[in-house]
C-alpha cells in the first residue's frame, strides 16, 4: 500500500486556471493633470491582485489619443500607481467581448485643448472612456 501525499489532494481545490476577472478602475498620479485612469483584470483567483490584462488610452487630447491594451502588465509595480478600485467580476469566457467593447469606445479627442485653456463642455478624457467602457461592460457582462 501506498501513503496518499496530502498536498497533491490539494491540488485540484488550488487549480490556478482562470474562471473569472475581477475588474478595476486603476489610478496613477499624474504632475500637471488630473490622475490617469485606465481598467485592469485581473485573474480572481490570484493573490497578487495587481498585476493582469491593462487598458488604457494614452497620448495627448489635442492631437487624439491612442487604445492601448496589454496583456499582462504590472499596474502596481510603476511608480505613479495611486490606488485600484473594485468594479465588477465578469466570467473569463466574456474576456473577448469585453476586449470588443473596450476597442470600439471613442477615444478621446479634442483639438479645442490645444488653443483654449478651458473649453466647454468639458473635453472627454481618459476618465471618461473608463466610463463608457465600464457602463457598458457591466450592462452586457454581469449578470
């Protein structure tokens, strides 16, 4: 007969396959703007919650900003990082739909920014696309 290994009847209940994404809005400090934001998902069962798949637009208003999505991306390893919030979870099969919505929101562009100190309405930013792009991740996603 042989002694069962306690650890390997572990290791099922410790599977490290991906299921499910918690969802944050992720802060980093900026010098001269408000905190820039983007969204982070990160695998549920990970411990280290701050590290995972990162979106975000990036560059300047005026001149239009650009999508830039990564996969795997160490949000808390940079030295603006501020702070994550928790959003939502959505199922890992729903990872390419999100990717979709991310993808098509409008990116922020205003060329008033680069002649008018303080344009209204307001321009979008990247604040605002977080937004958009959460309100309809979670509309579609959850639930």
């Amino acid at each position: 007969s042989h002694t069962k290994n306690p650890i390997l009847d572990l290791l099922p209940t410790m599977a490290t396959d991906t299921t499910t994404y918690n969802v944050y809005r992720v802060y980093f400090k900026q010098s001269d703007k408000p905190d820039h934001q983007g969204i982070a998902l990160v695998p549920a069962q990970m411990v280290d919650q701050g590290r995972g798949r990162f979106y975000h637009v990036t560059g300047d208003l005026g001149l239009g900003m650009d999508y830039d999505p990564r996969p795997g991306y160490n949000f808390q390893g940079t030295n603006s990082y501020k702070g994550s919030a928790f959003q939502f979870q959505i199922p890992k099969v729903k990872l390419s739909e999100f990717e979709g919505i991310a993808a098509k929101q409008k990116v922020p562009h205003d060329p008033r920014v680069l002649t008018d100190k303080n344009p209204y309405p307001p321009p979008r930013n990247c604040t605002d696309w977080v937004d958009d792009v959460l309100k309809e991740a979670k509309s579609k996603l959850v639930g």
